[in-house]
C-alpha cells in the first residue's frame, strides 16, 4: 500500500505518546488518586451529611464532585498544557469512581454525562487557572 503522509509528519503509534507529553503524568496520577478518595469518602459521607442537615442533602454530591475535580487538577507541577492536564486528571478520577456508581444501582446515562462533562469543564478551569498562577510566580 502506498500511503502519502505529510512530510514530518510521525507514525500512528506515537500519537499517543505526543498527547501524553501535554501533561506531568505522575502528577495526573496522584491528582486522579486523590480526587477518586475524596469521591468516594464524599459518596460514603452522604447519607450522614443528610442526616445531619436535610438541606444538606440535594448539594452534597453534585459539591463533593468539583471539590474531587478542583483538587484533582489542581496539581499540574510542570505539564506544558495545564488545562489539558488537568481534564485527564479530573476526568480519570471520575472514571475511577464509575465502576462503583455502576455497581451501586441502575445507572442514569444522562447522570453519567453531565458528571464526565463537569469533571472535563472544572478540570480545564482549575488546570488553566494553576498554570495562569505557575507561570506568574515564574
């Protein structure tokens, strides 16, 4: 097969490794680690938090999520695209913590996308932010 590609242009396979180089992945780890702990300390929390204050009880998921999100891309370190960075780590966490929401009941597809969708928005915010406040102190 004769395929044109463009000059310079690299393989297939390192597609992957250029996409993996707009973020510190260690950094990604740790933030998605922790951002799934505080997702599930936060869902465990629930049904006390609702005990405790009632009114409590319609907020505190969707607030225990972009506090998991904000803390998860929050540590950005030394990714060129912060923002990028801090989506895979906000949105890893959330996928980390998938599994259990769909092992906890029937899960609600639209419930799922609009979770993905706010972790990927406040992940971007909160990365674009870190990097706006990193390169100040630079």
């Amino acid at each position: 097969m004769n395929s044109k590609r463009n000059p310079g242009s690299a393989p297939r396979g390192t597609d992957l490794m250029r996409w993996a180089d707009l973020i510190d992945a260690p950094k990604a780890v740790r933030g998605a680690s922790t951002g799934f702990t505080i997702l599930v300390l936060g869902g465990l929390s629930a049904p006390v938090a609702v005990a405790l204050l009632p009114v409590v009880g319609i907020a505190w998921l969707p607030l225990v999520a972009v506090v998991a999100f904000v803390v998860a891309a929050a540590r950005i370190g030394s990714a060129p695209n912060p923002w990028v960075h801090g989506v895979v780590s906000a949105l890893s966490a959330y996928l980390l913590v998938l599994p259990l929401v769909v092992l906890g009941g029937r899960p609600n597809p639209a419930q799922i996308a609009m979770t993905a969708g706010a972790a990927v928005v406040v992940g971007a915010v909160t990365g674009l932010v870190q990097g706006i406040r990193r390169d100040r102190r630079k």
